[in-house]
C-alpha cells in the first residue's frame, strides 16, 4: 500500500473511529466504569470494531464516492 492510501485510510479509520468511541463513552461509561480496565477494553472493542467494520467505515466510503461524483 502506498503512502498515500495509507493516510487516506487511516483519516477514514479516525473519523468513524472518534465519534464512535466519544459516543460509547457518553453512553455507557459510568455504567462500565466498575469493571476493571481489561473488561472495560474488551466490551469497547467487541462492539466497536464490528461497527467500524461493517457500518462505519463503508459508511464513510459511500460520502466519498457520492461527493467525488457530484464534482464530476
């Protein structure tokens, strides 16, 4: 992979990335802050790496590709 496409990935990673865990956090984080760090970890990570996955990031190529054509 190119440096290029390096970067483009890892901002698109970054912006589904950020709001996504902000919003976890406001969300559930009083309730998981009795867990210890490791659970607390582990259930962050089990429900946002799926959504990054399958919704967020694809979510974030569909803006892309519909902006790149309505410059077009």
């Amino acid at each position: 992979m190119k440096t290029k496409a390096k970067l483009i990935a890892s901002l698109k990673i970054w912006i589904v990335i950020y709001p996504s865990i902000t919003l976890f956090l406001y969300l559930f984080g009083e309730s998981l802050s009795a867990l210890p760090l490791h659970q607390r970890t582990l259930l962050l990570t089990l429900s946002l790496v799926p959504w990054m996955v399958f919704v967020g990031i694809p979510f974030v190529d569909l803006i892309i590709r519909f902006i790149s054509t309505q410059k077009k």
